[in-house]
C-alpha cells in the first residue's frame, strides 16, 4: 500500500492539472423553513451523471490529502452521515449527518483562498466531509473556515443548514473568507455568482433602481431569483407536502442538458430523498435505525441504479471507487489528471481506520 506521505507529494505535484473551466451554470441550492422542520435542497449541474451514495461510519480516523509542504488536518469522525460522491469516497459534494447538518459545494468562478499561513491544511471537498464527520451547527462550520487553510484547484463555495434552520454561505473571495450566516444571510438560496451580486440582482427583480427585471432562463442569477422566491412562498405558505414543493422548486430551475441529481434533505428526520437523471424515481434513505458505528467496512449505492425502490447499498471496494472517479474526469469542464491523482484519490480509504478495530468471532 502506497504510504500516506508518498500519496500526499503526488497530489501536490498534479494538482495543477486538475483546472476546472466550467462556465458559472451550475448547480442551486436553497434551505425551505418548513413546521415539520427544514429542507435543505440542492440540483447538481454538471456534464457527468455517475456517482455513489454512501454511508459513513462515525469514529474514524482520518488525515487530508493535502500539497506537499503543508501540514493535513487530522482528526476522528464524531458523526455518522450519508453522503453524494464522485470523486472517491470521503470527497463529496454534499450531504447529511446524523444530528442534521446539511452541506453542499457549488461552483464559484472568481474564488481565491487564503494562503496557509501555518494553518493546518484541507481541501474543499475533503472540508465538507470534515464538517458532516465533526459538527452539529452551522456556527461550527463558519467558525472552522477560519480556523482552518481552506483550498483546492477547484473554484467552489459553500451553503450549510443545520436541524434549528440556520443556514450559512462560504466563500472565498480575494484571498479571505466571506461568511454569511443569521442576520447577514437573509434568504438562504446560493447559486454560481457570489451571494452578494446575487442580492443585488434579486433586488432588480423587485423593482429596486427602476423595471422590475424578470428572471428567466437558467443563469445563475435568475435560478437565485426563483429559487429565493419560491422558498419564500413555501415558508410563507407551508403545504402539506413540503417533499414534493422542494422537488418542484428544483424542477423549476433544473437545467435540461445538464442537471443530473435533485436532492432533498430532510435535516431533523434524518432522511435524504434524491432522483437523478439515470433514474427519475424520487428515492428515499434514512438513517434512522442505520448501524453507524464503525464496522470496518463502508455501504454505497449506484446512483444510477434502476429500480423504483430505497437504494439498493452495496459494500464498497476500491475497484468500484475508482471507475467512479475515472468517470467524473470525463467532465468537459475538467482538465484530464495524471493517473497517480485518480490513484491517490481511489485508494484514499486504505488508511481511513477505525477508531477501535472492529471484533471478529
């Protein structure tokens, strides 16, 4: 098995040819406050389809897979949650844990992160899992961005939304972090501009400076737009379905040629319902009654797995990681890497351990 250290140089030498060219069209998320407790909902936007769903155990130990030269975050997974991945297993682009701490990545054209300074070091989607693994509130993951040296060769930021419906943006913009969370974070919605242009064209859309400017098509501004809007209604006026009117909000602003999940978090119950556009049945996973102590093994779904029922979990291996990943850097937006980075990512997991070895009889 190929030591750590030996994984982490290869990262940092290639991580360069990992560049991301995808123009600002992806992805929306949004948090509706609903009485039977809030939904956080989420449309990926990309040209590959592939990917897993997986269940991570609490009580793991874990290390970053950070450049060369700067020092990895370590730490032991506190949380059990179910994630949606395809980049390898421990590097999602979102998901939920056990006491209800929602989490998605989108895209940001624009974004520069700090410099280490003498931080302990992560990267963007190893952060997220670090955040479902460690935290129950959204003030825990603002307060970590800061405490921690945030980066990847992806331009990315973040919206969070945990059980009591707090819900908090991250970006990182000119090289500091930009936070948004209570009072600063009046609609929770994100798209691919910067929270702050998309509230200032919201405002156009009301009329604020002249015509009111109606916002249609599937830019990124106009989906913030009638994503805010239609989450406002649904608070506003909270239907006996809450289910059905987050799907219908993400149908509204889905995009034909490339959205390829529609996600629906339910943060207090646990529950995660998703469809995909390999499989159009809305299915449904909880955790509830899930084993999540640490077993020494992983279950994963096909996202793209036919059938009408609940995901059909799987043990994980390397094997099926790796065509995972190699199916994601297929990607029009993305640079083909060096085969040595789909490596470090596919055999990650070999040194993820439990915290205490599982018994064997």
């Amino acid at each position: 098995m190929r030591s750590l250290s030996t994984r982490i140089l290869i990262l940092g030498i290639a991580a360069a040819m990992i560049l991301p060219a995808r123009p600002s069209d992806a992805c929306t998320s949004f948090m509706i406050k609903h009485p039977d407790g809030p939904l956080m909902a989420k449309n990926f936007d990309w040209d590959v389809a592939e990917g897993f769903l997986v269940v991570n155990p609490r009580s793991l130990t874990k290390t970053a897979l950070v450049a060369e030269g700067l020092t990895p975050v370590q730490w032991s997974s506190r949380y059990g949650s179910v994630t949606f991945n395809q980049y390898g297993r421990e590097f999602p682009l979102g998901g939920l844990n056990e006491v209800g701490l929602a989490m998605e990545v989108l895209w940001l054209d624009g974004t520069t992160y700090p410099e280490a300074a003498g931080r302990r070091s992560i990267g963007t989607l190893q952060w997220l899992q670090y955040c479902l693994d460690s935290y129950r509130s959204v003030a825990d993951v603002v307060a970590s961005a800061s405490e921690l040296a945030i980066s990847g060769p992806a331009s990315v930021h973040f919206l969070a939304c945990d059980a009591s419906a707090n819900c908090a943006v991250i970006e990182f913009l000119d090289g500091n972090v930009v936070s948004r969370s209570e009072r600063t974070l009046p609609l929770p919605v994100l798209t691919n501009n910067t929270f702050a242009d998309s509230l200032e064209y919201l405002n156009l859309t009301l009329g604020y400076g002249g015509e009111p400017v109606q916002p249609e098509g599937t830019g990124s501004l106009a989906r913030f737009a009638r994503a805010a809007n239609a989450s406002h209604r649904a608070r506003a006026n909270p239907g006996a379905n809450p289910i059905q009117d987050a799907f219908a909000i993400l149908a509204d602003v889905a995009q034909p040629e490339s959205t390829q999940w529609s996600i629906v978090y339910e943060l207090k119950r646990g529950t995660v319902h998703y469809r995909t556009s390999g499989n159009p049945e809305i299915r449904t996973f909880t955790m509830r009654g899930i084993d999540l102590e640490c077993s020494g093994h992983t279950e994963v779904a096909d996202l793209l797995a036919p059938g009408k029922g609940p995901a059909d979990m799987k043990p994980f291996t390397e094997k099926a990681n790796r065509t995972v990943i190699e199916a994601a850097f297929k990607a029009e937006a993305l640079k083909a890497p060096a085969p040595e980075v789909i490596d470090a990512m596919a055999t990650y997991s070999d040194q993820v351990r439990c915290i205490f070895e599982p018994h064997v009889d």
